[in-house]
C-alpha cells in the first residue's frame, strides 16, 4: 500500500458502508468517539494508537473487496428500534488487504495476521477461528474521521430508501463525496 499521499483518498469507484456495532466501534476508532460516550471506554492500546486496524466480519458481499477500496465506517444503534436517528456515519478508511478465515492454516497464523491491531481479545479471535464459517478479515488503514457525523436518518436520504440491508453495502462516487461533503471533510483530502 502506497501512503505517500496519506491521509488522502481516492475516488476510484469502489466505496462501500461497513456496519459496526458500538462495543467495538469506538474502542477500534477512537478519534471518532461520539459526544455521548464515556472517554474512559477508550485504552491505550496498540489497536487504538495504530492507523492500522483488522476487523472480522461475517457480512454479505464483504468478499469481493479489493486492496484500495474506500470504506465508510458507520456506527450501528445501541438502542434498538432508534437506528434512525442513533446510528451514525463516523469514519473513512481504506482497503488494505483481504483475507478470508479459511486462508489461515492454524490458529497462530490468523493471530499473527490480526496482531495488535485487532479489536477481538484473544478469546474471541479463538471463538471465531473454531467456528471456520465464512468469516471475513480486513485490514484498513484509518484516514480520518467525518467532522460531521452523519445519522442514519441522512444517510438514507443521500442513499435512497431501498436500502434494506445496511450491514455493508455498496456506494457510488456521487454518493459516497455527498457524504463527504456533508460530513464536512476538507475537500483537499479527496483525488479524483
């Protein structure tokens, strides 16, 4: 992966919407911590500190990303029934690599992949790599937070109403620099 023009992004057509649940999303972003959490959920820890971060998923559509592809981070409800105006776009990363759970020969070789960049302590990574279903892995690289956080309630205006499945999904170009721009990133962080 090429960081000479790090934080920057690329358009290239290829940006997708990953969901991630709270417990995991601010302990993996913490620059895009919420105004309404406790700042005492976030550690010191090499998965906090890194731009660097693997996170493992199981979601449909997830195994056909490729290395450069821009992910927008969207923070699920942790109140049911209120995604509408609880759950939150928070972040911009980028693709860096790919890897399904069954690439891995033994467990050691899919700890040694996550790292310390993983949010999953060591018994949820065993817990996972036991079950073997198709499981995703991807390593991205964290290039900013949106300076405006957008709710779920915005987001499905940008990106119509036929959304059903808002686990990962993919986004135009038009879309996804709406949303850019609505979450206030300074225009020169973004090639076309």
């Amino acid at each position: 992966m090429d960081y000479s023009n790090y934080p920057m992004i690329k358009m290239n057509d290829r940006n997708f919407l990953l969901s991630i649940k709270p417990e995991f999303h601010t302990r993996l972003f913490p620059e895009s911590i919420l105004k309404n959490e406790d700042e005492s959920i976030v550690e010191d820890v090499a998965y906090t500190n890194s731009i660097h971060k693997v996170y493992i998923g199981a979601m449909r559509g997830m195994e056909y990303l490729q290395p450069g592809d821009n992910i927008l981070i969207y923070r699920t409800t942790d109140i049911p029934n209120l995604a509408k105006y609880r759950s939150v776009a928070t972040s911009v990363c980028v693709l860096e690599d790919y890897r399904n759970i069954r690439e891995f020969g033994s467990y050691q070789e899919f700890k040694n992949y996550c790292g310390e960049i993983s949010v999953f302590t060591d018994e949820e990574l065993k817990l996972y790599y036991s079950k073997k279903y198709p499981m995703h892995l991807i390593r991205l690289s964290y290039n900013f937070p949106l300076r405006k956080r957008i709710i779920r309630d915005e987001l499905l205006r940008i990106v119509g109403y036929n959304q059903d499945y808002w686990g990962f999904f993919r986004l135009s170009d038009a879309q996804f620099r709406e949303i850019l721009s609505v979450g206030r990133v300074n225009e020169n962080l973004i090639i076309d």
